[in-house]
C-alpha cells in the first residue's frame, strides 16, 4: 500500500467509479473529428501498423481518425491522433516504470490526473503495476520534452518498521518527523497501547521527501530495467545510513555488497533462461545497528528472451553421456562451485572473449532450447560455442582465479574461473588444460587449448558465464553497462588495488 489512507479510499472509490462506468471492456472507439484525442509524432521508421500494434487500436481506426487515405504515406515528425483514449489531450510518450513508480506518483510528476493515466495505459488496478512495464503518459505541452527520470519522485510509499530493542513510538515519530498521534491513527492501535521489541509500525512516508522510496530507502535501480530470462541483472540500492541489506527478485536471492561509505549496496543477478514468464516480487529488507527492520517491495516482470530451439543427434558413442545419473552428477559439481559467493571482486572493466576471431566464429548462441536425439525440449545451451581449430589458445576472459581444472564426463577436460561477487567463467572441452586450481589467472592468459572433449560433436570451445547461481549470455554480460555496481569502493578491495587499476 503505496497512499495515505484518505488518498487511497479516494483513488479506490476513483478506480471502482471508473470500472462502473467502463465495465472491463475496451473503449468503444468514437473517431468524431470533434473529440479530444491524445497525438502521436511520428518517428522514423514508423509505420501506419508498428504505430496501430504499439497504442492497441486498428490501422483503419488511425486512418479514420486523421483523414489519412493512404495508409503508407506518412511522413517522420507528422503529428496523428490516437483514437481509443477519449478525452486525455497531449503529445504521447512512453517510459518503462521503475522501481518505486507507482501511478500515483508518477500522476504527481507528471502533472496529470490519475485518470488520464489510467486510461492511456489500461489499468484496472492501480496497485498491479509492474517494474518493465511499459507506460504512456501525455506531454501537455507538446512543445517541451520532458525527461521522466528527471523528475523529482515524491515519495507517497508507505513503510512499515519493526520497533528495535531500544525504541519507542516516540523516537521513531522524533526521527521521521511524524506526529505520534498520526502513527496512532495511521496504524488504528487502540491508545492506551504501550510500545513493545518487535513491534510493527506502518507509516505513509513523508510527502515532502524527494523520492518515492520508504525511510531509510533513498533510490533503487535495476539495470535493464526490462529483466530477461538469461540476462544479467545490477541492482544498486542507497540509504539514508548504514544498514545491512537482503532481498529477492524474480526468486533470485540478493547478495549485497556494501561501498566503504555504507551508503550503497550492490548486488547482480542472473535470471534463470527458462524462468516462468510472469510478474515476480522484487522486496529488499534493511536492517540497521538497532536492529530495526524496513521493507521496501514492489513486482517486476520477467521478460522472454526469445531465443529459439535446436535439435541434435548424437553418435553412440556419445550418447552414453546422456545417462541421467551422468548428467546430474556432473551438474551438481557446477552448482556447488557457482553457489560460492566470494566478496572480493577480482575483475576490473569489461569482460573479453575467450578466443582470437571469437565473434566471427559464433556457431550456437546462448539459451537455445536443445533436444538430443529426439527426447523432449527440457534443456537449453548453456553458453556460446566458437568453431576453432584444435590447440587454438583459450584465454581467461578477465582475472579471477581458477576453481576448476580437471576432466569431467559431459563437459570434458574443463576450466572455471571465479571472478568474485558471484561471476564465474567456464570453458568446456578443451583439448589440454594448461591452468590449474588456486592459480590466480589475468585477462588474457592462457589456460588450455580448444578441443572436443566430452559430450561435443567436433572441434569447438563451449563458454559460459555464471551470475549468481545462474548461467547468462555472455553477450549481454559483455554488452551491458553494469557501471552502476562496478565503480565504487567496495569493503573488501583495498584502495591501492582500486586506484592502480582506474588508468587502465
Ligand atoms: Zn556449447
């Protein structure tokens, strides 16, 4: 519950009023050239029907409601009306939510009404928004660009605390500035009620604030904001103090790292590639020193990653290695080792490929779906393959150190290296191993040469990288800009070590 109480009977007498006169049907569409439609500028590459699919309304509706004849001759920077969203005026735009928007206050930073977004973005319950989701707002006037994120957040997040061994209602109502008769009321305690270790107390947080995160919250971010199922996920938390943090997202757990200033704590996760597509709940806990409990939560979809299936026969000689108990075995060994979360990171700027020409020998990408000889789609290809000729050098795609180097049934003559904060590096069916556990390794050096080793059909290298548990495509894990974890001091990196490796 994000509202103070008056405001949310308000905003809920609004939705139920709204869904009396709506019903749960979709707008009939009245294309009169005389109501108040909301407009579209048209940008490049934009088509009639790309523009029709995004706003959900039909080619013809658009055609009708602009006076457009010829549906293929639209020009960029041409300004048509949407029908489908009667009396809501304004140039649309569009935002991805994040976390801590609610509609509320995005109506607040906006300056629109609650209505006008409701209606632009079909919203039967305010409370189900999601963080991905995308959202449409209007520009009132269509002649300013106004950047969404730009704009201060009001907090309107409602807290809830659990009273710590020293606290009293009165110091927490002192420390957050609200009135202990108001915590009274807001909370509907009877009012002879005594405070009591472990009491919870829910607070609307103050509006004045700058953002729209409960006390002691003062910004979450998650990079992409669109979580994708095989894709890496930063997320990067600030407090108002120190405080120890915990959380969830997407049934992911969240190691926090603290900064040496104790005031961000950062994590990454990897999202499983065959996660259940849906809407997850993303909550953080921070605890601070007395021992006092806040929540913040919120829901965040798990996008598709869309990445295909594949088909394979395997020699007989081969197939032996499908054996179930081979399989989970070995599977289990990789588990263990990529469960270890180490607090010290070891790498420093980007990820490189492993392989000289890498890219341009891609042959199987990341997450494909994968069938061996004809069994059911139940596994998918854990990382990316590169053709090579046999004893190509294989190099450490950044420093870390060795965890693995041995010979296993499946994957064959294999290397892990762990790169701390839970990323972690492998390399299968090598044909030598050149590398050896505990050795501390450099991006760039070599630790064994390609080969065919294992369950593999011909001369390639298999790479995988490890987040948080979770294999993820490296490509993204390359592409991405995860800066937003990487670039402060952390506990455990020594200064020197932080300010020696700035240069590079
Ligand atoms: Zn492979």
């Amino acid at each position: 519950m994000a509202l103070s109480p008056a405001l949310f009977r308000r905003s809920l007498l609004f939705v139920i009023s709204l869904l009396t006169v709506v019903g749960l049907q979709r707008p009939t569409l009245s294309i009169a050239q005389d109501v108040e439609l909301p407009e579209y500028v048209i940008q490049p590459g934009d088509t009639l029907s790309a523009v029709a699919l995004q706003f959900d309304v039909t080619v013809a509706d658009i055609q009708t409601a602009n006076n457009i004849e010829n549906a293929g001759l639209i020009s960029v920077g041409q300004r048509i009306k949407i029908p489908g969203f009667n009396g809501v005026s304004g140039v649309l735009r569009d935002y991805t939510l994040r976390p801590g928007d609610t509609v509320e206050n995005l109506a607040l930073r906006l300056d629109l009404d609650m209505e006008t977004l409701v209606i632009l973005n079909r919203i039967v319950n305010p409370k189900m928004v999601y963080v991905g989701q995308p959202f449409l707002y209007v520009e009132k006037d269509a002649e300013t660009i106004t950047d969404i994120a730009e704009i201060p957040v009001w907090r309107q997040n409602e807290v809830t605390f659990h009273l710590g061994e020293n606290d009293t209602l009165a110091n927490l109502a002192i420390e957050y500035d609200q009135p202990l008769f108001g915590l009274q009321t807001y909370n509907e305690w009877p009012f002879n009620l005594l405070s009591f270790h472990g009491q919870q107390v829910r607070m609307s947080a103050p509006p004045d604030a700058d953002n729209s995160f409960p006390p002691p919250f003062d910004n979450i971010v998650v990079t992409p904001t669109e979580v994708t199922q095989g894709e890496p996920i930063a997320v990067r938390v600030t407090t108002e103090n120190a405080q120890t943090l915990s959380g969830v997202l997407a049934e992911n757990t969240l190691n926090f790292i603290t900064t040496t200033d104790g005031e961000a704590h950062l994590a990454l996760v990897g999202i499983y590639n065959f996660q259940k597509l849906g809407v997850y709940p993303f909550g953080i806990t921070a605890t601070d020193q007395n021992g006092r409990v806040a929540n913040f939560e919120t829901r965040l979809r798990v996008f598709s990653g869309q990445r295909g299936q594949q088909s394979i026969q395997l020699p007989p000689e081969k197939s032996v290695l499908l054996d179930p108990e081979i399989l989970s075995t070995e599977w289990q060994q990789l588990i263990e080792i990529t469960d270890d979360f180490s607090f010290t990171r070891l790498w420093d700027g980007d990820f490189v490929f492993p392989m000289e020409f890498a890219s341009e020998r891609t042959t199987t990408p990341f997450g494909v779906a994968r069938t061996y000889n004809g069994e059911s789609f139940n596994s998918f290809h854990g990382g990316l393959d590169f053709a090579g000729g046999l004893g190509t050098p294989i190099t450490a795609t950044a420093d870390g150190v060795v965890v693995l180097a041995e010979a296993l049934d499946v994957r064959g003559n294999s290397v892990i290296i762990d790169h701390g904060w839970g990323v972690y590096s492998g390399y299968w069916h090598l044909f030598e191993i050149t590398s050896e556990v505990g050795q501390e390794i450099t991006q760039g050096q070599t630790l064994g040469t390609l080969g065919s080793t294992g369950l593999s059909t011909g001369n390639h290298l298999h790479w995988e990288i490890w987040v948080g548990g979770n294999q993820v495509d490296p490509l993204s894990w390359m592409e991405t800009d995860y800066s937003i974890v990487t670039t402060e001091r952390t506990e455990s990196q020594p200064i020197e070590e932080l300010e020696s490796s700035s240069g590079e």
